[in-house]
C-alpha cells in the first residue's frame, strides 16, 4: 500500500470519531470540521513521520483538539476586546469627489494608474516608483504626465482653473 492509500484508510477509519470527540469539546458543528480538517490536513502533511507512530489518532486527536482551543481563545479576545472597546464607530463613506477620481483611475492603463497611485496616492518620489515598477525614470514621468493628462480629460479642469477661464 502506498503512502496515500494508508492516509485515505486512516482518515475514513478516525474521521467520523474524531469530529464526534471535537464536535463534544465545542459544541458547534462547524467548529469542530473545521478543527478536524486542520488537524487531518497537518496529519497528511507529515504522515511519512506520523503514520509509524503507534497510535496516529491520538495525535490528531490532540492536535484537533488544540485547534479548537485556539480558535476558541481567539474567538473569547475578539469578544473581550469589543466589551472593552466597543462596536467600531461609524466610518463616513468616500466623498463624491474621491470616487470620480478612482472611476477615472479605472479608465487609465495599468501601467499609468500604477504610476499615479503609487506616486500620488502613496507619495513616493518617482526614483521610488521607478524602482518598485522595474522600469527607467524618464518612463515614469511619462506615465505621469500621460496619465495626468488622461485625468484632467476626464475629471475637467480644477475650479481655480476653471474660474480663470
């Protein structure tokens, strides 16, 4: 028998006993496949060391049962966290403005959008942008001001702009 057939065995022999064991500890159903599948997952991915252990579902026994615990524990901080802090305050929506600018950003090649966002948006020096976009310099100001001009074709002009006109 190979490797993987040894595994399939073991997991049909031990699953059902072992989601009942862990599905006891929890009380939640879901929580517990969760937990079970974990532990089955790290079973197979050492299972040339685990299958030669005398008794394989004791150790994925335990370590469900440690998954769930885990989970648990991250669950009660989560809990205790919000009593202490509270519900997050209400975060007010993007302005008007903000999404014309990220609908104009959609409209711009990759290559332009990536450029201003990352220069504009991220206040890198084009140097920088250069260097994260594996591209010259001079080929970053081009795309800053091909896509400032893209921009400004859709978006209009600034009110200032505007008002001199």
């Amino acid at each position: 028998m190979t490797g993987v057939d040894d595994f399939d065995e073991f997991y049909r022999g031990s699953r059902q006993r072992l989601l009942g064991y862990v599905y006891a500890l929890t009380g939640d159903l879901a929580e517990a496949q969760d937990a079970v599948q974990e532990a089955f997952i790290r079973a197979w991915q050492r299972w040339g060391t685990i299958s030669r252990y005398e008794e394989p579902e004791a150790w994925v026994r335990v370590v469900a049962a440690r998954v769930a615990v885990s989970r648990w524990r991250s669950v009660r901080s989560r809990v205790r966290a919000y009593l202490r802090h509270g519900p997050a305050a209400d975060v007010a929506g993007p302005d008007t403005q903000l999404l014309e600018v990220v609908e104009a950003l959609r409209l711009l090649p990759d290559e332009q959008r990536l450029a201003i966002a990352l220069h504009y948006l991220m206040g890198m020096p084009v140097a920088e942008v250069a260097q994260q976009t594996r591209v010259p310099v001079g080929t970053v100001k081009s795309r800053l001001a091909r896509g400032r001009l893209a921009l400004a074709g859709v978006l209009g002009p600034e009110p200032e702009e505007a008002a001199d006109a």
